[in-house]
C-alpha cells in the first residue's frame, strides 16, 4: 500500500465500497467493473479507480474487480482483519442501542463492558455483557485489553470520564457526546454529532422545497 497521506475524502468513501461489495457477495457476484459499480454507488467509475490506485489498484482493464478479493483488501486497508475490544460508556437509550446493534460483531468489533452510572442499571445484562458502574471502569480497562471506548453520556460528564479512558491507556474514541474533545495527540477521535446529521438533511430538504418554489 502507499506510503503517501491518503484523504480523508478517500477513508470516507472505504466504508461504503465495503458495504456494497459485501451486498454484491451476499449475491453471488463475482466480478464486477468499475462502471457498473459506480451506477450502484451513484460515485463515478472514474473516481473509484481513482480511490482505489491510492491502495496499489486491484482491478485490470477490460476484466474488472474480483468481488470477493476487493472486499477482503478493503477490509484489511480498514483494519477489519483484526478484532477490537471496545466498551460503552452511557447505558442510556443510545448506549442500549448500540450494545444490541449485532453488526459490530461481523466486522470484528467485540463489545467488553458497558458502563453507567445509575445504580438501577447495575447488573442488567445486554446480549450477555453486564452493565457495570463508572467506578469499575478503571480496573476493568487494565484487565481486558479496550482498544476503543463509545461515550453515549451527557456532555457534563464526559471530560471526567474521558480522563479516566484516556489515562488508563485507550487511544480511540467513538464520541456521541455533544461536545468535542480535546485530547493528546496520539488519541484517535471519532466525532459522530446526531443533531448536525439530521440539520444537514433539514436544510437539504429546506433546499428543495425553495427550488421547487422558483420552478
């Protein structure tokens, strides 16, 4: 693989090619070009051969992509060959949401531990992973080897806590919290803000109705 800084722009567009090629082998495709995946994907075919020459290219002229070799390539370029320990922190409607999400699983992301704060919460299980109280947290990151943590809590308690993830050694964070992060360096972030998703799709909308007005 290159050496050279590939753009984000690129990493965004990594997961998508993953997902339709595992639906093209889910249905028994094999091969598949560069144009009749661009017509699945709405992206040009120009700008997956684009994508994927950052990676050394996988395909050749006039025979197309094997299905099932992209995939697994893809897949090791997203770091998917290998599991990751993750844990949740915040047993609310969000973090129950994504402990049940069965899909983490198929991708190699193994779900450890979730955590909360509420003593009623204590002991229920989700799919078999008790829920445990903050104050275990920190034991609990130095016996089980967390490679990510996913905050689900309200942003008033996320600097304490994040201190604590941080401090113990993991160095990824899937942050749902609405507030951002200011953290080392060496620690990976992954801001994901539900609210700004769903006003960029309001103003989409707004968008379209306003042309439909001048039309």
């Amino acid at each position: 693989m290159s050496e050279r800084k590939i753009s984000q722009a690129v990493i965004q567009r990594l997961p998508r090619y993953y997902r339709y090629l595992g639906e093209l082998l889910e249905s028994g495709v094999e091969r598949i070009s560069s144009n009749d995946l661009s017509k699945r994907m709405k992206v040009t075919a120009s700008q997956i051969r684009q994508d994927l020459n950052n990676f050394g290219g996988f395909g050749q002229q006039g025979y197309g992509y094997n299905v099932k070799s992209l995939h697994g390539e893809i897949g090791r370029i997203l770091g998917l060959d290998v599991t990751h320990n993750i844990i949740i922190i915040g047993a609310g409607n969000l973090g129950q949401a994504l402990a049940n999400y069965t899909s983490f699983e198929k991708r190699g992301f193994i779900l450890k531990g979730i955590f909360d704060v509420n003593p009623r919460l204590e002991g229920v299980t989700i799919r078999g992973v008790k829920i445990r109280m903050i104050d275990e947290l920190k034991d609990f990151i130095h016996n089980n080897e967390v490679d990510i943590a996913v905050l689900t809590l309200p942003k008033e308690k996320v600097a304490d806590v994040t201190k604590i993830v941080v401090d113990n050694g993991v160095k990824a964070i899937w942050n749902f919290a609405h507030t951002d992060l200011n953290l080392p360096s060496d620690v990976i972030v992954e801001n994901v803000h539900l609210s700004e998703s769903l006003m960029r799709l309001s103003y989409n909308i707004s968008q379209k109705q306003h042309m439909k007005e001048k039309n």
